[in-house]
C-alpha cells in the first residue's frame, strides 16, 4: 500500500473546517475532494482549502479516494457511510457512527463482506491529557478503579450551532451527541460496558433558536434532552453518566475515577488538553506533572483560553493503521459498542429496567509520546 490515502469529505457543514484545516498537520493523509447535498457548501469549502469540489456520486467514484469521511448530521450517517463502502472505500465517520445498534451492525456486516475498515470519532481521547490519565491508571496509580462520575451539561446548543435542529431529533440530544467523548474515554480507561440503566426526560417539547441565521425559530425536542444513567464495566467499575441540556449551571466536574489507592480528576473528554489531578489515600489533590505529548500541546485560541485541537488524530491513526496493517484506535468494534451503550442507556429510560450490552470491545492501545508524534507529518 501507498504511503498515504487519497481523503474524500461528504458533508461541508461546520465540523468540515476543522477536518480540513487539521488533515494537513497528519502523515498518510492527502485531502482530494469534497462533496455535499448542497452544492454551494461543497463548493465554498472547496475553495477555502484548495481542493475539488464534486458531487456525491463522482466523489464515491474517484479513484483517487482511498477513505471517506462522513461528516454528515447523524441521521444521515448510516446511508452516507453504506453507500462509501458500497463504493468500495474506507469510512471514516463522525460520531455516533449510526444512531441504532441495528443500523451499526449492518455497517460492520458490509464492512467485513466488503473487506474495508470502518472508523469513528471521537478521537479526542487520544489527546495528551487522557493518554497521560491513561498511562497513571495503567501504572496503578490509583489502584483498581471502582467507580466515577461524569456530568456532561448545558444549556444546549441552539444558542451557538447556525443550523441546531439535528441536536433535537431522533439521532441527537447529549447522549448520541456528546456521551460519546465520556463513553470513548471510559473505553480507553475501562474498557466495555456491561449493562446500563437510566432514567429519561426533557424539559420542554419546542426550544427556541438564538444563534444566527436561525435566531427566533422554534425547533421541535423529540428526544431526551436530561439523562441520568448508570453504567457497570465488565471490570466491575460502575459509573454514573448525567448528559443534559437542561441545565444552566452545575458546579460538577467533568470526568472522576475512584480507584482502590486513590482518586483521578479527568478534564472535559471533549477536548485533547487539559489538566488531569490525582489524590491518594492521602486525600490531597494535586496536578499531575504535564508531560511533552504532542496531542496536549496548545495550537488554537479560544475565548477560554488556548486549546489543544487535534481533530482528525483518529482519521490519521487510521490511516496509518491500514498502511503498516495494524489496529486503529477509534476502531469499529469500539464504536458499536459505544452505540450500543447509548441506544440501550435511551432504551432503559423508555423501559425502565436494567439493559445488558450486545456488543463488546477490546481497550484501544495506548497513544504515548512516541506513537503520537508517529502520527504528525
Ligand atoms: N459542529 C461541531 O462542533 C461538531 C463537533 C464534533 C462532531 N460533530 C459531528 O459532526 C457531524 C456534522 O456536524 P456539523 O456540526 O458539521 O453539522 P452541519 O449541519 O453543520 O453540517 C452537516 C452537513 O452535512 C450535509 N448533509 C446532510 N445530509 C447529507 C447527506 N445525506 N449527504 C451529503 N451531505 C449531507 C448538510 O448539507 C450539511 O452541509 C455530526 O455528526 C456532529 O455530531 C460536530
């Protein structure tokens, strides 16, 4: 094989400008052509980073595309990353990778006749903060881990996405949304789910858009929109998960792990950086020294402050994978069973009884120092 692979990208919308503005920092990728519904935002994108635009039949038939990225809403991703495979090319999606388990079962059967690699985000717990709360947890640092907590929650969305209505439907809301940066990590930490149980609701059936151009349109909630949910690991951890939009502050932190000999404190798994703390039996709470991780190091500025951005780490770590035929990271068994705990997490809301996992999956190997600049042109 080629020391690179020929990218396509179907969907132009917001996430498309960081694919292709960050491609670019990664070895075996070469960003080839864009496509989209509409053709104007294939054509503007196109434009804006110097490659072709096409439309979606001739990009699945472009024979210099090796992988195409599905950076389409969700709804939408099951058909697009069907029709990539059927073309005979390696998928490479956003998240979640089909909104049921049934439609990700379907990819993985066509996937395997078709002999093709699927991939999905979330890639950012390959980012130089989680590799190094992953490489203090390997090393035992805080014992056996027993239980957590995440909260991932928010106001919601409609007050900064231009087009927010696919976050409210079937396929979004902050479970499918953002669960999958928590579920992705806590896979990388723990490794699979066993069972899941929660309870479901929303606090109202319409929500109102303020973000431009959309300001003042009311958009329907068909989906839950407040989650609390319950996840035990074949590990034996169990931890709690609570994803809303119906919270306008919290004073929770994002991501806590409890282990047998100590605590570890894990930033926001939507992000590469960050600072990770730790506390042993001795109960203080102190910063891990930071460490020289390509993935952790600041390269954006943010209202915030300056961030560490890496998106496209996992397209790359696949990309590499299928040149050097090893395993990717942000593989397809590890992505179905992250649908699986989501789709069974809404199901038990529905339910309201525990619901056993279907799927499994093997930790990803870690990304140290050496194995993250392997990635980087
Ligand atoms: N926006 C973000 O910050 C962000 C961050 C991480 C992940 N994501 C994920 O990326 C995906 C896209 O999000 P976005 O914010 O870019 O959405 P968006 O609505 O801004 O863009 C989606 C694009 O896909 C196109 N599209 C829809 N259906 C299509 C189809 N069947 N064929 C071809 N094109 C189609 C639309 O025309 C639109 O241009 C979602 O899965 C989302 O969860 C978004």
């Amino acid at each position: 094989m080629s020391n690179d692979l020929g990218v396509g990208i179907i969907g132009c919308g917001n996430i498309s400008m960081t694919y292709l503005k960050l491609a670019p920092l990664f070895r075996g990728l070469r960003l080839v052509a864009c496509a989209d519904l509409n053709d104007e935002a294939a054509a503007a994108r196109a434009a804006e980073y110097g490659i072709r635009a096409q439309s979606i039949p001739d990009l699945l038939a472009n024979s210099e595309i090796d992988v195409v990225v599905n950076l389409t809403i969700p709804a939408a991703h099951f058909i697009v990353s069907r029709a990539i495979l059927d073309a005979g090319k390696h998928v490479y999606s956003e998240k979640p990778l089909a909104i049921t388990l049934e439609d990700g079962k379907a990819l993985q059967a066509l996937a395997s006749d078709k002999g093709l690699k699927v991939g999905c985000a979330p890639d950012t717990f390959l980012g130089g903060a989680h590799q190094l709360a992953r490489k203090y947890i390997d090393e035992g640092g805080v014992g056996r881990i027993t239980s957590g907590t995440c909260h991932v929650m928010s106001p919601g969305m409609e007050m900064w996405h231009p087009n927010p209505g696919f976050f409210f439907i079937e396929g979004g809301g902050p479970i499918l949304d953002l669960a999958p940066y928590y579920i992705a990590n806590l896979i990388n930490f723990l490794g699979p789910v066993k069972r899941v149980a929660s309870l479901t609701s929303m606090a109202s059936p319409t929500r109102t858009v303020t973000s431009e151009p959309l300001n003042g349109q009311v958009i329907p909630v068909e989906t839950p929109t407040n989650i609390h949910a319950l996840l035990e690991f074949l590990s034996g951890a169990t931890i709690t998960l609570s994803a809303s939009w119906d919270v306008w502050s919290h004073r929770h932190a994002n991501m806590e792990l409890y282990g047998t000999e100590g605590s570890i404190f894990v930033p926001d798994p939507n992000f590469f950086g960050g600072t990770v703390e730790v506390s042993g039996r001795a109960k203080e709470i102190t910063p891990l020294e930071p460490w020289d991780h390509p993935f952790g190091v600041a390269n954006q500025e943010h209202p915030q402050g300056p961030r560490a951005n890496y998106r496209t780490a996992g397209l790359a770590d696949m990309a590499m994978s299928l040149i050097e035929g090893r395993e990717a990271r942000c593989s397809l068994d590890r992505t179905l069973h992250a649908v699986d705990v989501m789709t069974s997490i809404l199901k038990s809301g529905e339910e309201g009884r525990f619901v056993e996992m279907t799927t499994t999956c093997t930790q990803p190997a870690a990304l140290g120092i050496d194995e993250a600049l392997a990635l980087l042109r």
